[in-house]
C-alpha cells in the first residue's frame, strides 16, 4: 500500500508522536497551520468517513478531544479547532481518515474560512432540507 500514513503506522517514515496506543496513533503535522497542529489517525486503514467504522471513529475523537484540553493547557492555546475532510472535492488530500487538532491563538492570522455572502436561508425551505437529510 502506498499510503503516507499507513507508512507512518508502521514505522516506515518517522513522525513526532504525542499518542499512540493499540488503535489509535496522533503525530505532529510537517506542514502545521499552527504550532501543536497534531493529526490524529486510526492505526488501521479506512479511507474517509464513509469507510470508518463507529467504533474506530469513536477512539479518534476521543483522542482528538484528549489532545484539544491538552493543548489549551501546555500550548497555551485560546481556542482549538478540530477538522475532517472526506473526498477530494472537500480538501482531502491523504486518503486515510485523520482528524486535525490545531490549537489556535489570539493572533494566529490562520483563515479557515473565508468571508461568506449573506446567505440567510428561509426557515420553510431549511426545514425541507431537514427532511431530505434525515429521511
């Protein structure tokens, strides 16, 4: 297999480990947002959201959140910010599902988002859409 973080799991390629137990592995991001950015990994591989089971989603959240509270405190962070993104068209770029922890601070300057139009949707419509979501 040729997957980066596969590759990682095994030892094949170094990383700055801060957690690793049986099922879950958490490293440093090489290419940080900001200081601490962490990604957090199933030691398994599952490629996106839609391929994770619940279990194995639940152990990397959990971890996420574990390192979220660390990072408030050692990093002084103000606030922390966790993200996932599933196919190429959302921004993923490695296919193997991971979970961003990045710390954020005051003065970071790091733009998630960018400035949104007013896009105030009507409540009708809103709960439309709630119906084709939830079935």
């Amino acid at each position: 297999m040729d997957c980066i973080f596969c590759k990682i799991v095994s030892g094949e390629i170094d990383s700055a480990k801060v957690f690793e137990d049986e099922h879950v592995l958490a490293f440093l991001d090489v290419n940080p947002n900001t200081r601490g950015h962490c990604l957090v990994i199933p030691k398994i591989h599952v490629e996106d959201i839609f391929d994770i089971s619940e279990d194995v989603l639940q152990k990397v959240i959990v971890v996420g959140r574990a390192l979220a509270i660390k990072m408030k405190d050692a990093l002084n962070a103000d606030g922390v910010h966790l993200s996932n993104n599933n196919g190429i068209h959302a921004g993923q770029i490695v296919h193997h599902f991971h979970l961003h922890v990045i710390p954020r601070y005051k003065d970071d300057a790091l733009v998630m988002y960018g400035p949104r139009p007013d896009n105030s949707a009507d409540m009708e419509e809103l709960k439309k859409l709630a119906k084709e979501i939830s079935g």
